[in-house]
C-alpha cells in the first residue's frame, strides 16, 4: 500500500549539480528541502540492473537507507530503435569514465549513419523509496502489489 508524500526533507539520488538544481526548483514552492545523495556524502551506487526500473530503485533505495530520509531517483537513457534500443539502461557508460556525451553521441551515430529509420527516444524512470519500506517494485515481484 502507498502513502501520500508529507515529509518536508527528501533526498535526491544523484551527484550530478544540475539535476539537483532543477528538482531543488520543482519543490521548493511545496517546502520540501532537498538535499543530494553527494551531500551526504554518499557514493554513486553500483547501477547493475537490467532495466531503467531496476536501477532507478537501486539508486533511490541507496539513498534512502544511507540517510534514513525518503528518497527520488531516476535512470535514463536514450533508446535508439536502428539499434536495438541501445545505448538504453548503458547510455551513461557509452560517455566513457569522462562522461563525454559527445563521445557518447558519436557512437550512436556511428552506428545509424547506414540506418534508413534513425528514429529513437529518451527513457525516464522515477523511483520513490522510504528506508524500511518496500518499493512498489519489489511488492509487484513479491506478487503483493498489481501495480507496475
């Protein structure tokens, strides 16, 4: 079962500044203090999942139980159809340990530029989590929860 959302504290599961920023500017005007994971002094989890849902609650769940505050993470990537839905849940890594998004960029081009359907599109999957809770995730695939 879910609960309403009455905490006024919530941590962001991420390092990057900018997203932070910009969820720190979605909540402000609700009283919600937000505060990142890299503030806590907390690292970037092992994102070892086999889909944007599962890593989304790796990172959520990461945060939430290093801080003991609930916590919103998201996995995102883009997913281009000429290639197989690739770079996916591994976008991120296509950067290479620089996070070059360009690099990034040119090895999806590299590989449509013989394509005749170049089409693709961006995946983004938010993740709430409370320490000491079950996510709606893992209620479903304990069979507890038809919710998806």
């Amino acid at each position: 079962m879910s609960r309403p959302f009455t905490e006024d504290r919530l941590v962001i599961a991420t390092h990057n500044s900018g997203k932070l920023r910009e969820i720190r500017d979605l909540l402000t005007p609700f009283g919600v203090a937000v505060s990142s994971a890299g503030d806590h002094g907390l690292p970037e989890p092992v994102e070892d999942g086999n889909s944007f849902v599962a890593n989304a609650l790796i990172k959520s769940r990461a945060a939430a139980r290093g801080t003991r505050l609930p916590a919103l993470a998201d996995d995102s990537g883009l997913a281009v159809d000429a290639l197989a839905g690739r770079p996916g849940i591994h976008s991120a890594r296509w950067a290479g340990p620089n996070k070059d998004f360009g690099l990034a960029m040119k090895k999806v081009w590299d590989g449509i530029k013989d394509q005749t359907d170049p089409r693709a599109h961006f995946v983004c999957v938010p993740c709430a989590y409370r320490s000491g809770e079950r996510s709606v995730m893992e209620r479903t695939r304990l069979g507890r929860s038809s919710a998806a």
